[in-house]
C-alpha cells in the first residue's frame, strides 16, 4: 500500500510523527511559533485514548511530564525559547530521575520575548546545559517534514532506550513553512518499563524515584553513570555529508539553515567550486570523529564555514572537534533575518578566496 | 497488654509526659544512642493504657510489647 | 480500624530525622494508619516535596516519587491523569505549597485533580532554617523576619485552606491541628475524608495541618506544641468544604 502523502507544516509533522512514536500523554502551553502542536494534540489523543492537558505554566507542564513519565507513560512537552527557559529545572530533574520523555523546541527570536521569528540561539542550552548540573539531552535537529516526523518518531524510542529526555531542536522556518509528509508507519521498539516505573507497591516493597544524594560519593556514582550514559549514546550519531574530501572548504550547518546553505552549495558545486556539506542532524552527542575524518580525508587541509542563525555557537563544537585539522570561519546571521542562497554563496567564494584565517 | 518504650526512636521531647493525664511518664537519665535523654515510667501502675502518649508521640515510641520482641 | 499503641503497617521502622517535638512524625502514623485502613498500600503513589519532610520515602513504604520544589501538585497531576486508578497524595510544606509552588497548587485545586494534598503549615521554612514564608504569622520573628512580620513589607499570613475552599473542583478543604489527643483524632478523620473524596473521584481534596517547628521558632518541644494554639487564631480549624457523599 503506497504510503499517503500529505501537505503539512512542520510542527504538525513533528506532532503526527509523535503520534506515530507511540506518544500517550502531552502537556504543554501555548506558545507561537509552536502552537499547532498542543491543539493537534487535543484532537488526537483523546481520541486514542491519550491525555493531553494545557498546564498553567511551562514550569507546571514540565512537571506532569515529569509525573506522567514516572507512571511509564510516552510523556511530551513541546514549546518554543522562552517557554524551554522556564522548563529548565524540570530537564535537570528529569535526567537526574533518568526519566525519558520528548521534548520539542521550536526556536524563536531571542534573547527576552525576542520575535516570532526563526533563531537557532538555543543551540548551547540544548547541548551544553538544559539544566543545571551535568546532564545532557540526546537533541536531534530535524531539517525537513519528513525528517522531523521521523525523528519525533523515534525519539520515544530512544528515550526509553536511555531513560533519558530526548530533544527535538527545530525553529520557526521549519516549523511554519509547509512542504508534503510522507505518513510511513516507523518502526518503533516498546521496551520493558514495568522493573522501574512507580506502579503502586503492589507484593513489592515501596519504590522511590529521586534525585536527592546528600551522600556526596553516592552523588558522584551517579554522575558518572549519566555520564557513561552519554557515551553510550554516541552510536545514535546521524550527520549528512555532501563531500567526497577532496574540497577546500566544507559548509557545515544544521536544521533549517542547511537547507539554505545546501541550496548555495548545489549552486557552487555545479559550477565547479570546490565545496563540501555537513549537516549534523544529532547535535548531542556531536558527529565530531565524522568530521574529523573529513578533515583529515585527502591530506588537504580544509576551511570549514559554519553557517547558523545565531551569534556563533555550534561554531565551537566544530572548532573544538577539528581542534587545528581545519581552519574554522563563522558566519553567523543574528536572529531573525534570513540569508538568502545568494548570499551564502557569496560569503563561500569570499572564504574560498581568503588565505587561511579563524575568526571564531 | 503490656506497652513498650522503644527508647531508640524517642527524642526526649517530653509531649507524652505533658499529656499523659496520670502523669505516669517521666524524662529519664538514660540516654539512647543519639545522645537524647529518653522517656521513662514514673508510675507505671497508674497507667490505663488510654493511648494518649501514642498519640501525641511524634516518634511512634510507644508500641505493643509482643509486636516488638527483640 | 487501627488501635492505639499499632505501628502502622505501611509505616517503615527507621527512626524520624525531624527535631524533637516536631509534629511531621504524628501525622507521618496517622497517613499511615488511613493507608492500612483503607487498603491504598498497593495503589498508592506518593509525592514528596522539598524541605523537611522530603525523606517520605525513608517512613512511608508506597511507591513515591520526589518532585522538584512546588510542583508536587502538577507532577501529581501527571501521574493521576495517566493512571487514575491509582490513589495520589501530596505531603507538602507551607512554603513548597503556598509559596513557590501555589501556581501549582491552585490550578490543581481549579482543574479539580482527583489527588489529596497535604500542606503542614508551620510558618516557617523548616529545613532551611526558619525562614519567612507566606503563612508566617504578623510580627513573628523569622531569620529573614529579623524585626519581626510587617504588613507593609511582608504582607498578610495566606490562609490557603479558606482560599480552596471557594473552588467548585474542590471536593474536601479542611484545617487542623495535632497539638492535644482530640485534635489528632480530628485530623485522622479529615485525612480519612479526604482520602475518600478522591476515592470516589469526587474532585481535589486538601487537608492543611498546623505543626510545630521547636527549633525555627526557638522553643522547646512542649511549647511549641502549645503555641500551635496561637496559629488557631489566625488559621482557624474545622472542613471548610466537603461534597455530600454520592448517593
């Protein structure tokens, strides 16, 4: 049966590919650019039996996540910058309880109440600190319909599989333009819950799930263990690479900015320019060996432009991945204004042009 | 039925004596493994076992002796 | 029904952390007793909260799960939303109830969440050492109140059970005392109504408990106990809501 196609904005597909995970339960709040979500949400989980439940707050809806997770449900937020920022202690709580659970992140304009616009300014909360403390997200930067109602998908998967939040970090361009979504049915593994989930202390002894360790060596214990947790996760590294090796300069960019930047590297490749494409789609844990190997394939040493609507931020992972393998140029278009192919392609040729320099 | 003082869980606050209206209880010089000085029996025969001093014990000291044989 | 001098089943055996005197313990037996009564052990879930009665889990042997400070109520409402089968109280201080977390409270309160939350008020921040909360009492003196409550800086103490109690969604709202053997009972019948109103799924049940706190308001056990009394003025006991039975 060929699989239906349909025209949809991102956060729809985001929202139907969190359906098609097996999502249960989703608390959230309203918040543009994201609002699609919640309301798709309310049509479709009751009618499957689900609970959806618009919190008071962001804080109040991290927290019936928290609580929903706990009883083993499939349990999902989705908000935009600001609503995150007010999510952040429950992320800490939810890695500490090694609670898993989806979270959705479609960046806006910031700092403050900043735009509506799309931004990828949230790019080091996401990967550095959601939290505070030491935990981490597996964050998962989907570029496109169909990626993003794969990759929702299967986050519900992964988190269970590391009893840990995973995070769909998009933006506004995604998340309100429209393109068509082919409704596969993914494959997405169940797994055993029932040894740690609270259930009631039915012919067992009371459960506890907890994250206060007033013993600091215990404390300890459990950070490496999250931080084990971590590395384990690295074989979930996905990446996108349009590069044989042997150019000069590589485009490296995420979520929606890579379908642009892919657009002027079309461009340039056709007319003979020696340009690359990277795309890291996890962005925690980062594809740094894959680029390393990029940098180090040919013996040539290589510019890599990266290309993010931000300040400059994943411009340090690629800078701290490479660590001297490859000169490092940033181009960062502040939020929100979008740069065209053309200009990217002009900054391309400008930087193909230029000796070597790092203006990180 | 005979009541027992768990003397490990009490903390010498003093609620049961205050409340026990036959004034059996008193605040002993025996101090427990936390340092507390521990509830005692002053007149354990005027005890009616009307379970006031359980109820006011914050510590649950007072318990059935056959439920807590060591 | 459990009788004096029982160590309630579901209660653990190791000793209470709280200062001596400390009312957490009584009403620790009496959540305890209700559970055994009622048969909730194998359904329950617990929330505990952050401050000093965030070691729950160390007394009370039922599945519980620790939520951030304030959101006890909202985790609540996740956990009773995917598994209303369960049965799911709250056990939550004035500050972690009133203060930080009454966005939560409320809402649960307005939503009518079938959960039974428990706030024990003592005017103070216990754990941290006796700070000012909302339901410290005019011209009491706190460590951050050093010159005492005043109106024009701090505000009126929050009477929150009265505030619940105009909640259509709210099923039970009472206060109470463990401070003298009578008002203990009374407060084992207001948690056991409770209890019960969530049990029928009748709507969101609160039972505020006035305790001491001995050291934070530097006082031995015995007079701290009495000067509950004191809180009785400003935070009168008795149910100030409660649903008929269903018929």
């Amino acid at each position: 049966m060929k699989s239906k196609r349909i025209l949809v904005k991102g956060v729809e597909a985001i929202a139907l590919g969190a359906l098609a995970g097996g999502c249960n339960c989703y608390f959230g709040y309203p918040i543009t650019p994201q609002n699609e979500i919640p309301e798709l949400m309310s049509v479709e989980l009751p009618k499957r039996g689900g609970v959806f439940l618009q919190a008071e707050s962001e804080t109040s809806a991290i927290n019936m996540v928290l609580g929903a997770s706990a009883v083993g449900a499939r349990a999902m937020t989705s908000s935009s910058s600001p609503g995150i920022s007010l999510m952040s202690e429950g992320f800490s709580y939810l890695i500490a309880l090694e609670l898993p659970c989806v979270i959705v992140n479609v960046m806006r304009g910031g700092p403050g109440l900043g735009g509506i616009e799309a931004s990828q300014g949230d790019y080091f909360q996401a990967v550095k600190a959601p939290g505070h403390g030491d935990g981490k997200f597996l964050v998962l930067a989907p570029y496109s319909c169909n990626e993003a109602y794969e990759l929702t998908a299967k986050a519900f998967e992964l988190a269970e599989k590391y009893r840990n939040p995973v995070m769909i970090l998009s933006d506004a361009i995604l998340g309100q333009m429209k393109e068509p979504l082919t409704l596969k049915s993914p494959k997405i593994k169940t797994l055993e819950k029932d040894d740690w989930i609270l259930s009631g202390a039915k012919d067992r002894p009371g459960r506890v799930i907890k994250s206060l360790f007033l013993d600091s060596a215990e404390l300890a214990e459990r950070n490496l263990k999250l931080k084990q947790k971590y590395q384990k996760m690295e074989v979930e590294i996905k990446f996108e690479r349009l590069a044989e090796g042997s150019e000069e300069l590589i485009i490296v960019a995420f979520g929606s900015m890579a379908r642009i930047c892919k657009e002027a590297v079309f461009n340039l490749r056709a007319r003979g320019y020696p340009v690359g494409f990277f795309r890291p789609i996890t962005l925690f844990p980062f594809p740094r060996k894959a680029l390393c190997e990029l940098a180090e394939s040919h013996q040539k040493r290589k510019k890599f432009l990266v290309v993010e609507l931000n300040c400059g931020q994943m411009v340090e992972d690629v800078a701290s991945a490479l660590c001297g393998k490859g000169d490092i140029l940033s181009l960062a278009y502040p939020p929100s204004v979008l740069p065209f192919p053309e200009d990217i392609e002009r900054e391309i040729i400008k930087c193909l042009n230029l000796s070597t320099s790092l203006n990180v | 039925m005979k009541i027992k003082i768990l003397e490990e869980r009490c903390k010498g606050c003093g609620l049961c004596i205050e409340f026990c209206p036959k004034r059996a209880l008193v605040l002993s010089d025996r101090r427990n493994l936390l340092g507390y000085k521990v509830v005692g029996w002053n007149s354990p025969e005027k005890c009616n076992q009307c379970g006031i001093c359980y109820l006011m014990c914050p510590e649950v000291v007072f318990v059935r002796e056959e439920d807590f044989e060591e | 029904m459990s009788k004096p001098f029982d160590f309630p089943k579901c209660l653990k055996r190791n000793t209470f952390h709280y200062c001596p005197g400390c009312h957490h313990g009584i009403v620790h037996r009496l959540i305890c007793e209700v559970i055994d009564e009622l048969n909730l052990k194998d359904k329950t879930i617990g929330l505990a909260s952050i401050g000093c009665s965030c070691f729950l889990y160390f007394y009370i042997d039922v599945d519980i799960l620790e939520a951030p400070h304030g959101r006890a109520c909202s985790v609540a409402t996740g956990i009773k939303r995917m598994r209303p089968d369960l049965f799911v109280f709250t056990y939550q201080g004035d500050g972690d109830f009133s203060a930080i977390g009454l966005g939560d409270s409320i809402h649960a309160a307005s939503r009518g969440e079938k959960i039974t939350a428990i706030m024990i008020n003592n005017t103070v921040y216990g754990m941290t050492g006796g700070q000012v909360s909302p339901t410290t009492l005019l011209y009491q003196k706190t460590t951050t109140t050093p010159l005492g409550r005043d109106p024009q800086r701090e505000g009126y103490p929050l009477k929150v059970a009265e505030i619940l109690a105009t909640f259509e969604a709210v099923a039970f709202c009472a206060r109470s005392a463990v401070n003298n053997p009578k008002r203990v009972k009374e407060t084992k019948n207001y948690l056991k109504k409770a209890f019960k109103a969530q049990l029928e799924n009748k709507g969101f049940s609160y039972v505020e408990i006035l305790s001491s706190c001995p050291v934070n308001w530097r006082m031995d056990a015995v007079s701290a106990n009495y000067h509950v009394d004191k809180l009785t003025e400003v935070y009168p006991l008795g149910i100030f809501k409660e649903l008929p039975p269903k018929k």
